[in-house]
C-alpha cells in the first residue's frame, strides 16, 4: 500500500503533503487519543487508510466512522481493503461535512488533510464547519509536519494540547482541539 501511496503522492503532492503515508506510530498515537465512547467519527482525507485501519481497531462495534477522500485511487484502496459495516467511504471534499452531519452531531474528526497547503480561506470554512459539527467537548485531532497552523486552529477550539510523533516520515505533530 505505501508503494501505491508513493507513487500517487508524487502526481498529487498539493493533495496529500507528503510522499509518504501515515506510519503505524503515528496512526496509533491518533487513534489512543479517542474517548472509549466515540460514537460518531469522521476521518478528513483518508488517503491509503494507515490511519484508518488504526481509527477501526480501536472504535467500539457500535462506532460509525465516515472517511472523506477525493483521490480516485485512494478511494478503490479503502473500498478493497475494508469490509467494515462501521465504515462509510465519501466520495467527496471534506468541506461537505457541514452538509452531511447536522451540528453538534460528531464526537470526533480526525484530520490528515494537509492544511498548510491550503489557502486561508478555504482553512477557515474547514475549520468552521468542522466545529459547528462537533458536539460540546467534541475532540478535533489534525497532524501537520510544521506548526504553522498552530495559531489558526487555536483561535477556533478552547482547549489545546500539542503532540509529537519522531516515528513517522517526516516526523509530525499532533494537534489535540476540544470544543
């Protein structure tokens, strides 16, 4: 899968941010960040689902998790590599989450979209729609390479905490956001 990863990510590199997928480090530190209870998930930009696979093994049965990407040959990947009821593949941008989930409705979004790549405007109608969905106390995690957002994301979530993950390539930092 990361070959595939690989060499999709040297086409689309504005897309993914980086050449190289999730490692099972950093896929994990995300996912032990999440309740027990999580109920209602949401995965932005799921890519070859590194971390998708590591969100599944540690939801309960009862969790649904909803997986946003765009990428044609990321989206076959996930369809041939999970057969999970708990999850649900869009096949869409990840700025229709305010259209697909009413608000106050998510316990979680997990984000592995590359922020830093995008533009301020489109950032800012991410984030806002992200937080409108998410439930009191809801937790919003996005991992970046640079900390260059840091401020960005803090402005919209009161409670924050900072992570780092050395085990991945390249090392990541992860952002911990409660509503």
């Amino acid at each position: 899968m990361s070959r595939v990863f690989t060499k999709n990510a040297i086409s689309n590199l504005k897309s993914t941010g980086t050449f190289f997928p999730s490692s099972r480090f950093l896929a994990d530190k995300i996912s032990r960040l999440l309740p027990i209870d999580t109920k209602v998930l949401v995965e932005l930009g799921a890519g070859n689902g590194a971390v998708t696979k590591s969100l599944l093994n540690h939801l309960p049965q009862d969790a649904k998790l909803s997986c946003y990407e765009i990428n044609d040959t990321f989206v076959k990947l996930l369809k041939n590599n999970f057969a999970d009821q708990r999850l649900k593949i869009l096949e869409r941008s990840a700025l229709e989450i305010k259209n697909d989930f009413a608000p106050d409705s998510v316990d979680a979004v997990v984000s592995c979209l590359p922020l830093a790549l995008f533009k301020n405007s489109m950032k800012q109608e991410l984030i806002t729609a992200i937080h409108k969905t998410l439930k009191p106390g809801g937790l919003f995690i996005q991992y970046q390479y640079i900390l260059k957002d840091r401020k960005f994301i803090y402005q919209y979530f009161s409670h924050n905490k900072l992570k780092f993950v050395l085990r991945n390539a390249p090392p990541a930092f992860i952002y911990i956001c409660q509503k």
